[in-house]
C-alpha cells in the first residue's frame, strides 16, 4: 500500500505492470483552479498496464467525447460502461438537468481480446424472490410431472450496470472522492487477488482502502502532497479483511 507523491506521468511508469489502472483525472470540464485537464498519461498507462488487465476511467461524457480520439490512439479499445448514480449532484448550468451521474468507462489493450481480460463478473444476491418452474422426474421413466420450488430471495444475479451509492458528501476528505464500495466492485471486477491496482489521481485515497478491504496491492500517485499525506493516513487507518471473513 504505497501512495506516491508526484506527476503520475513521471512516477507511475516506474511501477508496473499492473493488473488494473483506475484513473480519476480531473474532468477539464469547469474553469475551477483544480479542474485542469491532464494531457499525455494515456499512453504511459497503456504501456504499464498488463495484457490481461484492463484501465477503469471516471469521467463526465462531455469529456470523454472531446477526449476520445487519445483513448485509440494510446491504444486502448473501449469495454464497457457503468454509471454511477449519486443521491445528489453538481449544477454548474440553472438551464440543464441537475446532474446526478458519473461514467465509469473500461478500457482494455486493443492488441489483447476481451476473452484474455481478467473478468470475474460480480453478482448481486438483491434479486425478488420469484417461483423457478421445472420437470420432476420420478425414479420410474414414463411419468413426468410439472413441479416447482420458491427461491427465497430469487439467488444472485449479474450485477447492473447503473449503481447507486451514496457519495461521501459531508465526510469527504477530498471535493470529488469516490464511494469505496463502488471502487471495490470495480477492483473484484478486473483485478485478481493479490494482483496490483495503480490509481494515477489518487486524491483521498478511496481506491487505495478499497485496496485493503479486497486484498490487492496498491500503489497510488498523488500531485497535491497535503492530499497524499492525507491519503496515507486514511490507508493506515483501514484493517484489512481477508476474502472468506466477511460477514
Ligand atoms: C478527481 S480527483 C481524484 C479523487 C479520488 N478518486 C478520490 O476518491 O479521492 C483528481 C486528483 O488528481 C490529482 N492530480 C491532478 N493531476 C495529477 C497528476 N498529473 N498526477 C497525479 N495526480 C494528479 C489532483 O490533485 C486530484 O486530487
């Protein structure tokens, strides 16, 4: 559990490969001081990142559509998509919606086909219950009855691919911090146990938690140094959790 303190450009190059890149850059989509596009770290990621792992991108689709084209040309291929659905949001504009959401894009190498990306896909055991009909055979051929049986809470599912989680609003350490359960789905998603997770704009730390509470190692790249300092104490303060002892 390391968190740099630098320009991931210059840094992270230096510790990989890794299984999973997660990046959180600043979107560029505001005139705010700290909302400054990052530009050029694409490619460094592509070239460190594992040819079985794959890169997990939060963006807004205004920047993803006017960034898209350095995706390609990096070398990544387009996956898939979550969005994250928050209880409340940002309104930069009184003349739009009040945004709620925010995409997570994954990418993978484009010289490397979906079938060899690391991919265990996550299951949620929040199904209704429902009645599954099927054949009862009985011990004798010939006869075949329709039978049933009820399945209490309906098993588990695939998971969807619109999440919604509370945001850290009120106990954030960081302005723009990200749900550590929503970094935990995509950690048990794409990266293997014990493999390594590099998160380029590490900001609070969350990813990094997320981290210890999964089992994976984690080296996180931090530019602002009071923030890193308070991500390395947030990381300190987390027990770890073993798969298997979870309630
Ligand atoms: C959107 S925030 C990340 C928030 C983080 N995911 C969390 O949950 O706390 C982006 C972070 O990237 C940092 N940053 C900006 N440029 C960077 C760079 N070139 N290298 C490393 N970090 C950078 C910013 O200081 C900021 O803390």
């Amino acid at each position: 559990m390391t968190i740099l303190t630098g320009d991931c450009r210059d840094l992270m190059p230096m510790h990989g490969p890794f299984d999973l890149i997660l990046a959180d850059p600043p979107y560029g989509d505001t005139s705010l001081a700290w909302d400054r596009r990052v530009d050029g770290w694409l490619p460094l990621a592509r070239a460190a990142l594992k040819p079985s792992g794959s890169l997990w991108v939060f963006r807004s689709l205004r920047s993803f559509m006017t960034t898209s084209r350095a995706f390609a040309d990096a070398g990544f291929a387009y996956a898939q998509e979550i969005v994250w659905e928050k209880q409340n949001g940002s309104s930069f504009h009184a003349d739009r919606f009040k945004r709620v959401h925010e995409f997570v894009v994954q990418f993978r190498r484009a010289d490397v086909p979906w079938s060899a990306v690391y991919n265990d896909v996550q299951t949620t055991l929040d199904a209704v219950a429902r009645t599954v009909r099927r054949k009862k055979r009985p011990p004798h051929t010939g006869h075949i009855d329709a039978g049933h049986y009820v399945s209490e809470h309906g098993g588990p599912r695939l998971m969807r691919s619109v999440i919604f989680l509370r945001n850290a609003y009120g106990r954030a350490i960081h302005p723009t911090e990200k749900p550590v359960f929503l970094l935990e789905i995509l950690i048990r998603t794409s990266c293997p146990p014990g493999g390594l997770v590099g998160d380029w704009f590490a900001g609070s730390g969350a990813a990094g938690e997320a981290c210890k509470l999964t089992d994976r190692r984690y080296i996180g790249c931090e530019i602002d140094p009071k923030m890193a300092e308070c991500a390395r104490a947030r990381i300190a303060s987390v027990l770890p959790f073993t798969e298997g002892t979870r309630p």
